[in-house]
C-alpha cells in the first residue's frame, strides 16, 4: 500500500467509524495479516461485550451515550461496551500485542481474514445457564457463543488449511472466558422471578449446576482446537453501586449473600480449572483472581488513585436512590473524574478500574492469576 493510497485509507476509514461506530475493525487490511500476533477469542457477559447487543433485540444494551465516551477508537461514540473506554478484553489484546480488538461475532464486518485477529463472543445478560438473563428477554447464552464459535471455526480452515488453522489456534490464540456473575444476579438471586428456583434449589445445587455446565462448554471448547485459556472468577458481586443502592448500605458494607455466593462458586471453579489441566491433553487453563483483585481496588481505592469505590461516575446524581438502579444512558448524571472512579456505572468498572485489572492479569503473581500470567501464556 503506497502513501497516498494508504492516507486515502485512513481517511475513509475515520470516516466511515464517525458515521458507524460499531463497525470497528472494517479498516483492518488485508495485506496485514501477520498471524505470529496472535488471536483472542472471547466469550463472556457484558463485562467484555463488545457490541453483540446491538444486533439483536434485547433490554441489555449499551450502544447510546455517554458509554464509550473516552473509547479512542470510535471517537468517543457508543459501540456496545458497557463502560465508558476499553474493556478488559480489549485492553489484554493490546498488551499481548494483537493488532486489532477483537470484532463482535454479530457484527456484519466480521467477515474474511478479519476473524484470524480474534472474534468477540460475549453478550451483556448471558450466563453459563441458559435460563440466565430471561429478563432481558434476548441474550447470547455461553452454549449459544460456543455455537457461534463453531462456525467461525469453519470459517479459519477455510482460510487457512485444516493443519495451518489447528496450529494457529492451538499455538497463537488464545481463549477468554469471562462470565458467572449474571447466573446470580439475574438467575439465582433475582426477586420474584428465581424464588421458586430459590425455594428448590440449594445454593450448593446451583453451584454445582454451574460448574457441570461450564466444564462440559470448556470441553467442547478444547474438542474444537482450544488450548490457552483463561478463565475468570466471579467478583464481589455484593460490593457493585446497584447492591449497595437496593440494599441501602453504607459506603463500606457490601451484602453478604451475593459475595458468599460468589466465594462458593468460585472455589468449585478453582477446583475445575486443576481438573482440566490434568485431564485435557496439551490445555493450559489459567484462573484469574478476579475476587480479590476487583476487592483489592474497592478496599483501597484512594491507594490506586480513585476518589470513590461505591458511586458509579454514570447515573448516581439525579438519580437520587435509584442513582445504582438506572442504566446508562443520554438522560443520566455523568461525573467530570471519570478515571477517578472505580464503577462506570451500576455494574461495570470503569476504564480506569479495567486497565489496572489487565495490568495484573498480564503481568501479576500467583495472588491475581495462577498458574502462570497472561504473557506467559501467550509464549508458552
């Protein structure tokens, strides 16, 4: 590409993200196709959405203002993330020096060599159970994301060869699974709509539900060429603006039964990710500690520069008691420190908050991640 057609390039391309937001990734060449960067395949909840929502009809969305605001790559428009910049998944991608973030499986851009720098998965409202999220009437289920994985999966021996697709993503893709938090709070714990769920199932049913799930969605995961993976834990889900706001807790209280909950789970998980890497030949499962670490930052936050852990910089305001209740959106309160908060909104961390998260899983000791960090599993 020479330097006028290249600069050409470039400002269509800036164009054409002004007029379309979600189509990031549609000015990836085709003649830059360096496979050794790698791939991230990222499944989850709306923790690392990143726009699947937009394409289908459902009440868990995040394509209007103010989120995205500080996101570069869109010029500060909405794109599906549920915060106001990067979520962790996109800021891993860059530290493991993949060049592009990884596009929205349902985005109509997802096409062709495209896929090789990584698909998006994940979907705001999806959970390991796929009765998880039935409030918001529509969301991608982990079952349903590992379908669609399957026909990008078709799509990369298409492009490369059966042996040359098998290499790649047993050798330089990796696989991010960021979800459970929504299997409590909008299945397990939800009012009214789970109280008979409630009423038959013991927590420990529930959990051990979770976990059968999960590990036969990994497998089928590995039955289709995953080999590095990294799994997330469940945060202090009692801790988030909107637990805080329903339950009318002092700053420095979270509610106990979603965070014991939480810890339960999350156990069973760690005991999971050990039983995978003994029995599935040639996987290498990494448990990040997102628990603690999500706690570290609430706990100390003036200690990581933040003013506040319990006020989300979106919606708290005018919002009056509900400021943790609401969603996101043009109408709502937005804080002027935005990087100062550790909660975007009711839910999700702000960019801030994700950055020094990424950070520790890239780079952190077995406190945070274990048995080995994101870029040691990357080079392995």
């Amino acid at each position: 590409m020479d330097a006028a057609f290249r600069f050409l390039h470039i400002v269509v391309c800036g164009l054409l993200l002004i007029l379309n937001p979600t189509r990031l990734g549609v000015c990836q060449n085709d003649d830059d196709n360096d496979l050794t960067k790698g791939a991230s395949f990222i499944f989850g909840d709306s923790l690392v959405d990143a726009g699947n929502n937009n394409y289908f009809e459902t009440l868990s969305k995040a394509d209007i203002p103010p989120n995205g605001i500080d996101f570069k790559a869109s010029g500060g428009n909405p794109t599906g993330r549920y915060t106001n910049g990067r979520t962790i998944g996109d800021i891993v991608g860059e530290e493991l020096g993949q060049p592009y973030y990884a596009l929205p499986f349902l985005a109509p851009n997802t096409t062709g060599k495209t896929i090789l720098h990584g698909v998006n998965y994940a979907s705001g409202g999806g959970g390991i159970m796929n009765a998880t999220g039935n409030i918001f009437v529509n969301r991608l289920s982990m079952d349903i994301q590992i379908d669609y994985f399957n026909i990008t999966r078709k799509q990369i021996d298409n492009l490369l060869g059966a042996s040359k697709a098998r290499d790649y993503l047993h050798t330089n893709s990796i696989f991010s699974i960021t979800i459970g938090s929504n299997d409590f709070l909008n299945n397990y714990l939800l009012p009214v709509v789970s109280v008979g769920a409630r009423i038959s199932q013991s927590p420990d049913a529930f959990v051990d539900d979770m976990i059968n799930h999960l590990r036969r969605q990994l497998t089928r995961l590995y039955e289709l060429d995953g080999r590095k993976f990294i799994l997330g834990n469940v945060g202090p889900i009692g801790c988030i603006p909107y637990q805080k706001t329903i339950n009318q807790l002092s700053e420095n209280e979270c509610v106990s039964l979603p965070n014991k909950l939480a810890l339960q789970y999350n156990a069973r998980l760690k005991d999971l990710v050990q039983e995978l890497n003994e029995n599935l030949q040639g996987a290498t499962f990494v448990l990040a500690n997102v628990y603690d670490l999500v706690m570290e930052l609430i706990t100390n936050y003036a200690k990581y520069g933040f003013t506040t852990a319990s006020k989300a910089c979106c919606g708290n305001g005018s919002g009056g008691q509900y400021a943790g209740i609401l969603p996101c959106g043009p109408t709502s309160s937005l804080c002027s420190d935005r990087h100062k908060h550790v909660f975007w909104d009711a839910y999700h961390p702000s960019e801030a908050a994700n950055l020094i998260i990424a950070k520790q899983l890239m780079d952190g000791d077995t406190r945070y991640i274990s048995p080995i960090n994101l870029r040691q599993l990357r080079d392995l």
